[in-house]
C-alpha cells in the first residue's frame, strides 16, 4: 500500500521541544550547586534546587525522550529509507562526531583543572584530549549521549515507523488509540518503564554510555516509541486533553510517595532490594502521569504559533550542542571569583543562555559550512545574505 501523507507539522510539539531543551539549561546551570557529583561542583550546595532538580529528574529527560519520537515521523514523511538515513547520519552522527572534537573537549580540560589532575593550560592539555575514553581518559562524549541513543533508536526502530506511515499501518495505530482513549489504556505504558527499572536498572552500568546502560536503553527506547505513535492518534490526543487534570493528581501524587518514602533526607537515595517493585511500579506511574499531564495541556493551550517559535525551533538543536560546554566554563569562572551559590546558579543560568546566543547567532547560525555541524540545514542564498547583514550588526 502507498505511504498516507506525512503528519503536519504541529505547534504544540514544536512548544514542547523548545520549552524541553530550555529546562535543560536550567538543569544543568544548577548541576555545580545541587550536592550531585559534575564535571564542575561547588562545595557548597542549595538543598532546595536539589530536590527541584530531583522532581525534574523524574521526566525531564522522558519528555524530551518522547518529543524525540514525534519528531522523528514529522522527518520521515514520505522519504524513502535509504534517504532518511542519510539524513539522520547528516543530522545526528555528523554534531555527535563535531561535538565530540570539538565541543566537549573544553568541559574534560576544566573537570582535570578542577580535580588537580591537570595543571597547565588548555593548549598544553590538547594533545592529550583523546588519550583514552571516559572517566578515565578524556574521550567523551559528555551531555551529547543524547544523540547517540537516538540515533541507534531510530536505526532500530525505523520499520515500525516505515510501517506506521503506510496505510494499514496508520489505521491501526489510529484504531489502537482510540481504544486507547475510550479505555484508558494508555497507562499500560506504565509497564514496560516499571519492568525495566525492575530488573534491567540493577544490571545496567555505563549509565548514558549506550553499552551496558540496559535500563536507559529500554526505558528511552520505549519512550521514543510511544511520542512517535501518540502523535499519530488523534484520539488519544483528544483523551490526554480531557484527562490532564487527572493525569497531573497522579503524577503529584506518585511524586509525593517517591519522595516520601525514598528521597527525602537524601542526596542520593539508595533503593533496597525488597522496595524495588513498589518503586519500579509508582515511578513509571510518575513519569507517565507527568508526560500525559504536559502533553495534555499543550494539546490544549499551546496551539498558536508566534513568530518567534519558528526560529526557536531552528536554534534549539544548536544551543542542545552548546550550551553544556558555556555552562561549565561559566561555573567554572564563577566558582573561582567566589560566588555565592544562589548568585552563582542565577549568574551561570544567564551566562548560559547569553553566551550560548552569540555564539549561535554569530559564529553558526549565518554560515552556510558550519550549519550542518551543528544538525542544521544549510541556509539559502537570500536567507545566507539576511542572516550575515544581522550577525553583522547591519
């Protein structure tokens, strides 16, 4: 059967993807201050951005996770595999390769500095940038684990997105959510999060290293899958609107247990043995609880799209690509002229989104070369010449 016509770009998605990729810079600014180990960590710690950070842990990266998989069938369309590939290699592979060169080597040279295992300069330490891989070496690929995980996602998974767009394939999916919705059994996507964190999350090791990291594999395996087939169920959709209030009790009630029964009073908590299915149970409820509840809200009131949210969506692959790189150099900075941790976190928050800015608007977004380094495609010539007269200043 013939491919149906390829799903319309949506402006709730859109917003999901910016305000996502936007709490990421939040997250990380507040890394140095939150008690956690990072690449660059205060001695000093703000109690209550930890358990903020600790709440947004819960679904942040699922979200993006989910929002990922939608995205993907708006990139499919009717492309024929073999040129979709392609297309992820250029948009995927190619950053992860750039960044890995040429992005994160920075935050590796201040993680040395800042744990004395390197005393000289940053010229002095780059012949040493790719001696070994990561933790023990410098090789690594940092906050870009991202990209590696959806790029074998989507390698893996594109049959079921092949078959999705065909005919038969979007009557089912349509068929499949919308009993879905009339049953409320879009909560079974509770289970295959619970098991994994069940039995794979005490196996896995390598966690955001792709090999060994069994448990992220799954989890966000399956999460990629369910926002690349929720989007394709108008009903469902429908379903998650009428019910987000509901969704959002159950996610604050999920949350609260999680916290009261095994965050609280910890940095890090520690699960035993005999809680874990308890656990695994009510925190894949929380993280679906909180997906449909966003998604719920956004399929209602982000439906407009503003002006703005068209670049928006153009810049956030790039600040993705940047922006951890700014944020340790600025903690970093602010660490050394001894800042307090509230103004440090406020500060390195600004100096993130500021910094990572420029050097989008002026050194990737108006040239043609760097553009798809940094996942974009290459500007026309009209638009090249618009987008040089304003990094310009004309």
């Amino acid at each position: 059967m013939p491919p149906v016509a390829p799903v319309e770009r949506r402006a709730d998605l859109d917003w999901l993807r910016v305000l996502a990729f936007g709490l990421l810079i939040f997250y990380h600014a507040g890394m140095a201050w939150s008690g956690w180990s990072w690449h660059v960590t205060s001695p000093h710690s703000l109690d209550g951005l930890r358990e903020a950070m600790r709440f947004l842990n819960r679904w942040r990266m699922p979200l993006i996770f989910m929002v990922s998989g939608a995205a993907i069938v708006l990139a499919l369309g009717d492309r024929t595999p073999g040129a979709f590939v392609r297309d992820r290699l250029k948009r995927l592979l190619l950053p992860l390769a750039f960044g890995m060169v040429v992005i994160v080597p920075p935050q590796v040279y201040l993680e040395r500095l800042s744990r004395g295992q390197f005393g000289g300069s940053f010229l002095e330490w780059l012949p040493h940038a790719f001696a070994g891989v990561y933790p023990g070496g410098n090789l690594s690929w940092h906050h870009l684990w991202f990209l590696a995980y959806v790029l074998v996602f989507t390698l893996v998974l594109l049959p079921i997105f092949l078959w999705a767009r065909t005919a038969r394939g979007n009557s089912a999916v349509a068929q499949a959510g919308a009993v879905a919705a009339l049953y409320g059994l879009q909560w079974l996507m509770v289970l295959p999060l619970a098991a994994s964190t069940l039995w794979l999350a005490p196996v896995s090791w390598n966690i955001n290293g792709l090999v060994g990291d069994w448990n992220g594999l799954v989890s966000y395996g399956a999460l990629l899958l369910y926002g690349a087939l929720l989007f394709r169920s108008p009903d469902l959709l429908r379903a998650l609107e009428r019910q987000r209030f509901v969704s959002l009790l159950v996610g604050i009630a999920a949350y609260a247990f999680l916290y009261l029964g095994y965050f609280e009073g910890t940095v890090r908590a520690v699960i035993e043995p005999p809680a874990r299915p308890l656990f695994a149970l009510v925190s894949g409820i929380n993280v679906m609880a909180w997906l449909f509840a966003i998604v719920g809200f956004a399929h209602r009131h982000l439906t407009r799209r503003p002006a703005f949210l068209a670049q928006a969506t153009e810049a956030v692959y790039p600040f993705y690509l940047i922006h951890q790189t700014v944020t340790v150099i600025a903690v970093w900075a602010l660490l050394g002229a001894g800042a307090s941790p509230l103004l440090g976190f406020v500060a390195a928050v600004f100096a993130t989104f500021a910094g990572t800015g420029l050097i989008y608007a002026g050194l990737v977004r108006p040239w043609r070369w760097v553009r798809p380094l940094f996942g974009m495609k290459p500007a026309g010539p009209v638009a090249r010449r618009s987008l040089l007269r304003r990094a310009a200043g004309l």
